[in-house]
C-alpha cells in the first residue's frame, strides 16, 4: 500500500481490492475513525467514488434513533432539526 495526498490536504491510501472484492482498511485509518474489529461501516456512493464511514443508525448530533431524516447523506432527529432551525 502506498500513500497518496490529495489537494485539500487530506490523507489517503492506495488498496487492492482482492479476488472476493475485499480491501484492507489500513490500522491507522482504523484507530484515527475509531473503527472496532466486526464493527458496521456504511458504504456511500458518492459522484467521485465510494464513501466510507464508521455506521451510526441514529442522529448524526445525539444519538436519537426516533423520528429521524436524511439531510445530504446524514441522519438527523426531529428534535436537532428543529434546534438548528430555530439557529436561523
Ligand atoms: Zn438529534
């Protein structure tokens, strides 16, 4: 694997994808986003690729699993729509 940098200054790393379709998330990509081993990961499609990130079922600000929406690809609750609503 090698180490790429890209414009904006993030970080990234060159995989192979294997016979079965798996890749290999580096460790410290691992330890820096906080993602346990047989932990759940969301895969998005985004326009320039595949988004990875650590799979939260609820409110992307507290947690809440009720009366939940999506706003551009993340999970909001009702109740933090509304807080940042009235921020307006
Ligand atoms: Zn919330």
């Amino acid at each position: 694997m090698s180490q790429t940098e890209k414009k904006n200054g993030k970080m990234g790393q060159v995989c192979t994808i294997d016979s079965l379709g798996r890749i290999v998330v580096p460790s410290l990509m691992r330890k820096t986003y906080n993602m346990g081993k047989n932990e759940p990961v969301e895969l998005i499609m985004m326009d320039e690729g595949i988004l990875m990130r650590k799979y939260k079922p609820g409110c992307i600000f507290c947690n809440n699993i009720h009366d939940l929406t999506v706003f551009k690809d993340n999970i909001i609750c009702k109740d933090c729509l509304k807080e940042m609503s009235e921020m307006l």
